[in-house]
C-alpha cells in the first residue's frame, strides 16, 4: 500500500467559502487524493446547485477533485448516535479549522478559524455584503435568527450505494445553525440499532438565500449507540412548504430536501416567506421540522402524511 503523504499549508492558505460538518467518520475527512492526507481540505464544502442526481448525491460531482463520496472513512470509524442522547460535529469552512488538523491550533469558537464577537442579532470582525448578509465566514446568513437550520438523515443500510430518497430519513435538526464551529443534535430515544456494518448518514443544510439558491450534502458511516428500540423508522415522503399554515406539514418520516437541481428535486417553492423574503425551503418550521430530535419518524399504522382537510386546497404562492 502506498504511504499516506501529507498536505500542509500555512493558515493564511487555508480556504473558507462554504461549510462542511467536520469528523473522521465522513466522506472525504481526508480530501479527494488518493494516498494523501490534506489537513487542509475543504473538497466537503463545496455547495450544489443545477446538477444531475449522479453528482449531487452525497457530493460526489463529476469532478476528479472532488468526488467526496469515492473517499470513505477509515475502517471502524463512525459518528455515533447515542439514543436519547445527542451528539457533536464540527462545522467549518477547512478541515484546518478545526480540532481534527494541527492539534486544534487554528480552530475558534467560529467556523473560520477567526476570532468574532457574536450575538444572536450581529457577528462583529465579519465581512457583510450590501445586502446584509454575512460573507466572510460564508455562512450565508443575516445573524443567528435567520440561519435556516441543519440536519441529519439516516439510512438503515451500510453500502453507499444501497441509499435513495426514500430509506434516507431526517431524524435531527438544529435549527439557527450553521452558527459557531462546535454544534450538537439530539438523536431519537426509539432509534433502532444499525446493521453490523453501520449505517450511511448525511449532514444537509439549505441556507436561507445570501447567495446561490444551492443544497448541501455529505455522507458519514455512522452507528446507533444504546438502542433499545426495534421499531424501524419508517419510509420518508418529501417535505412541503407550510409557514403559514402548520397544519398542512407533512407528518412524520421525511426526506431530505432536494431544491434546485438537475433532476431529482422533491420541494418547489415560489413567492415570498412571511417575512417579505423569497421562499427558500430550510429544515425548520417552515417545512415542517421541529428543533431537536425527529420523534416521529418510526414505522407505525399511520407512517408520514400530511394533515389535509377533506377538501384538495389551493396552492398558495
């Protein structure tokens, strides 16, 4: 086997545009270079937008440089999912920002490696655009109360490839994130155990405007921890806008969130938010999902529907 090199660059090299959740147990943790080992990577950052299901999903993007899904972690390394418990990833723009390259060194409370002053309202020794948004960290956000919220999603199958839309559920989500570097979910306590070879899981996020109307998506071998529960999850359906009305959310499992791509898209919005901003689909109330773990995601009679009144309503724009 060949030596693992290694890729080292000063911390003024190091590159910031985008985010990525940061652990051994991902795909790509070590870059897209066969043999190598780049504590200096930021291949998982790269946003998605306009592409072919072949290439967003699980980032793999026909791009030699960053096929992040041909780079799986090492043996034996999950993110583990503590059943009633919670877990902790690291959000950034570069591996080199984090606790995971140069021994901490140049990770900060923020997902730059910079030193901010934050608040829920402002992030001060921060670049914002005329729009108000800040753009260095991008963390395509106004402040802490417009981030639209991140998510995990699991399938109960262990081969990259066994994974579609439909056994990949949403079974956490933090909501005002992506904010600081360091962020924690909450994982259901009936989350049933994952088969001897791990499960496949993905960090997804949508931020709301500040920039391209892209997704995220990158995949991690993870494993449930403390499982009590057999209960399958149950099978996911797409999501839908319902702000104004959160009777019209759909129950239970559901999908990740595929807007403004190629192919494959399973959510449409058009019109402004309640707030006078464009819709953009966010993994928050907006589209049905609450903060913390998902509790209703479990195979029962009911599985995932969408409360409807007994008359088809309009389409509201």
């Amino acid at each position: 086997m060949l030596p693992l090199l290694l890729s080292i660059l000063t911390p003024a090299a190091f590159a910031n545009a985008h985010l990525a959740a940061w652990d051994p147990s991902m795909y790509c943790f070590n870059g897209t270079t066969p043999g190598q080992v780049n504590y200096n990577t930021n291949d998982a950052v790269n946003p998605l937008w306009n592409l072919a299901q072949s290439d967003y999903w699980f980032h793999h993007v026909n791009n030699a440089s960053f096929t992040c899904d041909q780079f799986p972690p090492a043996p034996g390394d999950f993110l583990e999912l503590p059943a009633g418990g919670s877990f902790t990833v690291q959000i950034a723009g570069n591996r080199g920002d984090t606790t995971f390259s140069f021994n901490g060194e140049y990770a900060t409370e923020w997902t730059d490696g910079q030193n901010h002053t934050g608040s829920t309202d402002t992030l001060t020794q921060a670049t914002y655009s005329s729009a108000g948004c800040i753009v260095d960290p991008n963390i395509h956000t106004q402040n802490e109360t417009m981030a639209s919220g991140t998510a995990f999603a699991i399938s109960y199958n262990s081969e990259l490839s066994q994974v579609t839309l439909d056994n990949l559920v949403v079974f956490t989500v933090r909501q005002n994130t992506p904010w600081q570097r360091v962020t924690s979910y909450d994982v259901p306590s009936a989350m049933p155990a994952c088969p001897s070879g791990g499960c496949i899981c993905a960090w997804v996020w949508i931020p709301n405007g500040c920039g391209e109307p892209n997704i995220y998506m990158e995949g991690f071998k993870c494993m449930v921890t403390n499982a009590t529960s057999t209960t399958p999850v149950g099978t996911p359906q797409a999501p839908v806008w319902c702000e104004s009305d959160q009777s019209q959310c759909v129950q239970g499992p559901k999908q990740i969130m595929i807007w403004n791509q190629l192919e494959g898209n399973n959510i449409e919005v058009s019109g402004n938010d309640l707030s006078g901003m464009p819709k953009s689909p966010a993994y928050n109330s907006k589209c049905g999902f609450q903060d913390g773990a998902q509790n209703d995601i479990f195979a029962t009679s009911t599985s995932s529907k969408r409360m409807l009144p007994r008359h088809k309503p309009a389409i509201v724009f």
